[in-house]
C-alpha cells in the first residue's frame, strides 16, 4: 500500500470559507505520538493546534483534465512544528495529527494516496455552530463574520504556515503549499468544545473570506 503514497501527485484546487481555529494543549498530549525527528512547536510550554475547516473544490491531480474533480469538507487538527532551521529562522510547517471528512469515498482514496491520518467523521452546521463529531468524541465551536482585534503574534504564527510534513515509514517528508495569497482575519469564536483533548484551550479564530487557488506539491523525502 506504501507504494501508491511514494506516487508523485500534484494537486490544484480551490479553498472556500476558510476557517482557523487555534487551540493550545498540554505537551504531554501529543509529544509522544509523533515521530521522533518532528519537533513540537513550544507555545509557551503547551503544544498549539491550528484545526482548519475548509470547503475543498475543484480538487484534481494535475495532470487530470478539468472535468474530473472533487470537493469535500475538510477539518484536520494540525500541529504546529518546530522548522525555523529549514526556513530562514522562521517555523512554517504542521503535522496532520488527525483529519476528518464525512465523505467515506475520500476517506478510502486518503489513505491509499496519502499519509495524512484521514478518518470519517459526521460534521453538522446550524446557526454558525458547527460540530464534528466522531463516536464519544468532538468539536463544536461558532464563529462570526465580523473582523475582531487580533492577536498579531499569534496571526503571524499561524500565517506563516505553509507546509506539511509526514511520516511514510521511517522516513520524514514534507509537502509545500503554494498559494498566491493568504489573507486570514481575526475573528470571533465562542462556544468552543473539543473532547478530543483534555486541557484544549481556545487561542484564537481566523478566516479567509475570498476563494484561494492553491497547489498541493508532491511530498519530498526530508534529510535530516
């Protein structure tokens, strides 16, 4: 099954209504459930996850013709790492510590194509609450249209970011996202649940509001 990841595919789509909810977790929740080469970014002494919700469109392998693509609702808990020394002193990278969709097809296609730890999930909306619920745990948070004050530490953190890295095997890898612009805005989120972790604490919520057209570089082996 691993030699269908090691197929150098590249992507291009569109994110729609793009939303960023950060949340800080102890350390201990996660430093032992990823390899040993990926570094844990310190958020003053806790772990910070960036879960994204995504409306995914016109996705397709570059190579494909236009006519076949697909879309799917995206959320994924991605946890930030320490890479500075790759990039200039700055970190960018996160580690897909778990995705969801609730779409079975894509789940299937996930985890035959990519390393990315794709799960199903049931993902509700009413009202702006959204919940992603899978068996006795979820997430549920309800965020606003209206632009806040923002945390500028914290946005440039989580702006910077743009590249994922994997474990296939013993061997890291590590894939760009290429966008042409990425314009996150502080918003307002209440009501934020996530029984996923015990000590989730809410940092703070962003969201694009224009389409974004990105690429999905094929995942390159890292040398460590």
């Amino acid at each position: 099954m691993n030699l269908l990841k090691r197929i150098p595919i590249h992507y291009k789509g569109e994110l729609h209504d793009v939303r960023l909810i950060n949340f800080s977790i102890a350390m201990e929740e996660v430093k032992d459930k990823v390899h040993a080469n990926i570094k844990v970014k310190d958020f003053n002494g806790r772990a910070l996850i960036s879960m994204v919700d995504v409306k995914l469109k016109n996705m397709r392998p570059v190579f494909a013709p236009s006519f076949f693509h697909f879309n799917y609702r995206h959320v994924a808990f991605r946890l930030l790492v320490e890479d500075n020394i790759y990039n200039k002193g700055v970190s960018k990278g996160i580690f897909f510590y778990k995705s969801f969709t609730d779409k079975s097809f894509i789940v299937a296609g996930g985890k035959l194509l990519t390393d990315y730890s794709l799960e199903t999930a049931h993902i509700t909306e009413n009202n702006k609450e959204v919940t992603i619920s899978q068996g006795k745990y979820h997430v549920k948070y309800c965020i606003e249209d209206t632009v806040n004050s923002s945390n500028e530490d914290l946005k440039n953190t989580i702006g910077a970011l743009d590249r994922a890295y994997s474990v296939l095997g013993d061997t890291i890898r590590v894939t760009q996202i290429q966008r042409e612009k990425w314009p996150i805005q502080s918003v307002k989120c209440s009501g934020f649940e996530n029984t996923f972790f015990k000590t989730a604490k809410l940092e703070g919520a962003f969201r694009v509001f224009e389409t974004i057209y990105y690429e999905w570089l094929p995942p390159k082996a890292m040398t460590l």
